[in-house]
C-alpha cells in the first residue's frame, strides 16, 4: 500500500514511524555518467545515519559506467587518497517506495568532502542544488520537464509474398534495414511530389500529390 505522506514533510524524527514495517532501506547516489550507485542497508543501520550520513567509496566518481578506473586518475578519487570514503547524506524529502523489489523504502543521496563538509563538485544532485540556490538567491525558481521518445514504424502490405492477408491490426511491424524490398512500401521520387497548396500558417503538414 502506498504511504500518504507528503515526502516533503519526512523528517529524521518521523522515519522510525514512517519505515515500522520495513527491515531494510535502498539508499543510492549519482555518479557523473547519471547512473545510480547504491547499497541495500538494514533499517537500523539507516536510521542511525540518517541525520549525519555515512561513508561511501568516493571511486564512484573515478571509473567509467563500466567499472573501469579512469587511465588518468581524478584528484577526488584515486589510488594515492586510497579511493577514501566521503560523506553521503540521505536526501528524505527524496522518498519513495519501489514496486518491483517487495515495495522497499529508496532515498537518494548527495555527497559531501569529508574535509570540508561541503558540497562535492562532482556530485551532480549536489552541482544541481547549488545552481538552484544561486537561482533561489536572484528571485527565480527552477522548472524541469521530461520528454518521450518513441519510434515510428511502418506497415507490411499484407499481400506481399509469403505474407498472410490477415487484416489484422498486428500488421503494423518494424522495417529492418535487412528486409526484402518486396516488403517496403514504395518511395515515390522527391520530382514527383509537388504540393497542392501554399503551406499554411499552422502546425499541420501540407497536403502534397504525386
């Protein structure tokens, strides 16, 4: 069941609450090519860190989306600082629950220099935050918007050799680049094609005749 709690509203106080049911809490953080990096910990464990963060491998953000450490080691990771930990704080107004692994608590992290306690350069929610507060600062606020990508496909003629006349609205498949030519609907010359009108001032497309 989904929890009704505004995750705005989540504090350090409220968890225990909050995560009674649960024996376990997902924690994860950015690294600088977007992928998640994280660990499943026990809810106690969590709980304990919750205000002050814990340590967390700063290689993260010294090898590539395969794993592999960068030929050219970065000052923030390397061998010489033995790949030290840095300071992850769990972000609570972040929380959610995941469905497809038995509804486990998941909250994102941001980094911090263990240093200085300030905020990692390299850290994308932490770079993301501060551009927000410099904004914050000037009187303006932040929006961001996703987008969805699809693909087009084309239709088989369905009196094609081979190719059943099912009438079917399963016809509709994608055109590999290695299909017959018998199989791809005809191109006409671009010669052929003139349009019939002026093109409106309007999004619709141009009617055109061959």
């Amino acid at each position: 069941m989904a929890d009704q709690q505004d995750p705005s509203t989540i504090t350090a106080e409220s968890l225990p609450d909050l995560l009674k049911d649960d024996i376990a809490v997902k924690v994860a953080g950015i690294d600088v090519d977007g992928i998640l990096r994280g660990k499943l910990m026990a809810k106690k464990k969590f709980l304990s860190i919750a205000k002050e963060g814990f340590g967390f491998c700063s290689v993260i953000f010294g090898w590539d989306m395969h794993d592999q450490t960068y030929y050219r080691e970065l000052g923030i990771s390397n061998k010489e600082n033995g790949y030290r930990d840095l300071i992850a704080i769990p972000d609570l107004s972040s929380y959610r629950r995941i469905p497809w692994e038995d509804n486990v608590p998941f909250f994102l992290i941001y980094f911090q220099d263990p240093d200085s306690d300030s905020s990692l350069s390299a850290c994308p929610r932490s770079l993301l935050k501060r551009a927000v507060d410099k904004l914050t600062e000037k009187g303006y606020g932040a929006m961001a918007g996703g987008t969805h990508m699809c693909n087009g496909y084309g239709r088989i003629p369905t009196n094609t050799p081979n190719q059943p006349n099912t009438n079917s609205t399963n016809s509709a498949r994608p055109q590999p680049k290695t299909a017959p030519s018998a199989t791809r609907p005809p191109l006409p010359p671009s010669s052929a094609i003139t349009p019939s009108t002026p093109c409106p001032p309007s999004p619709k497309a141009c009617s055109a005749t061959a």
